[in-house]
C-alpha cells in the first residue's frame, strides 16, 4: 500500500488539506487555523488539484478533472450520496430533499444530511451546491460564509 500525500493550502475559503492516495485525490478538507502555511509533498496529482482549485478560486474552472476516487472512505451510502454529490453541475444548487429522494427516497432526508456532511472531497465534489428546499442556504460542515463564498464564485 502507497502512502498518502497531504498537501495545505491558503484559499479564499481558508486553509484547505489535499490529500492523494495512489494517484487519486482523496481528501479536501478546511483546516482553519493561523499557524498553517503552504507546505506538504506534492506529486503531479496534487499539483493538478492546486492549479485546478486556483482556476476555480479564479472563476476559470468550473469542473475539475484532477482524480478523485470517493470510494477511499464512506459506507456504500454515503459513497451514493457523494457520488450524486459529484453530478451537480457548476453553478445549479439542488434541495437537500431533491438529494434524499434520488439517493433512496424520503425517508433517507437525515441519512443524506449527514453523508453531506462528511464529504471527503469538499469543493470538488460540491456539498456545498445542496441547499435547502425553501432557498435557504441549510448548512455547511466549512460554515456557511464559506458555502456562501462558494457559491457566489459559481454565480448563486
């Protein structure tokens, strides 16, 4: 087993964690905090993902092709909810209820939140395009200035 790369970065959003694992992003995650500087190992995978998410940041980019594999963590539900997460299209937001219903119906609303919630992969697979059914923004596991700072890049 190869081991994983981590990579911090300063974004508009805040501090953000890269991770690669075998030649796939894994992990992008907020890591608020003032003592973190850009620093890490980079591969080609990571760079690909840095200059990806400077273009998006940039408003240049809206879709990422750098690989990512949601399959790395998660339960088989929680990999479905990622994996829809990964089909909304830049710059659409759907419903939290919307998301429940086409990952397992209406019941699952609470089920869907939380998988929201524990998106490995926040930015590039977009939890942050799920709002809720009233327009309201809902809420954000990076907090709702950043969901907010998000959406307004891709024109919300």
């Amino acid at each position: 087993m190869l081991m994983s790369n981590e990579y911090y970065m300063k974004s508009p959003v805040g501090h953000l964690k890269i991770t690669e694992h075998d030649g796939f992003i894994v992990g992008l995650d907020y890591v608020d905090g003032e003592s973190i500087s850009e620093n890490g190992s980079t591969n080609s995978i990571i760079d690909q993902c840095i200059a990806e998410l400077g273009e998006y940041f940039k408003g240049r980019r809206s879709r990422f092709d750098v690989p990512v594999d949601l399959s790395y963590r998660g339960t088989p539900f929680q990999q479905k909810v990622w994996n829809r997460l990964y089909e909304i299209p830049f710059g659409e937001t759907i419903s939290y209820k919307t998301l429940a219903m086409d990952c397992g119906g209406p019941n699952h609303s609470r089920a869907v939140a939380n998988a929201n919630g524990k998106n490995p992969i926040s930015i590039i697979v977009p939890c942050h395009r799920v709002i809720a059914h009233d327009g309201t923004l809902g809420g954000y596991t990076g907090g709702l200035d950043k969901k907010e700072t998000l959406l307004g890049i891709e024109g919300r």
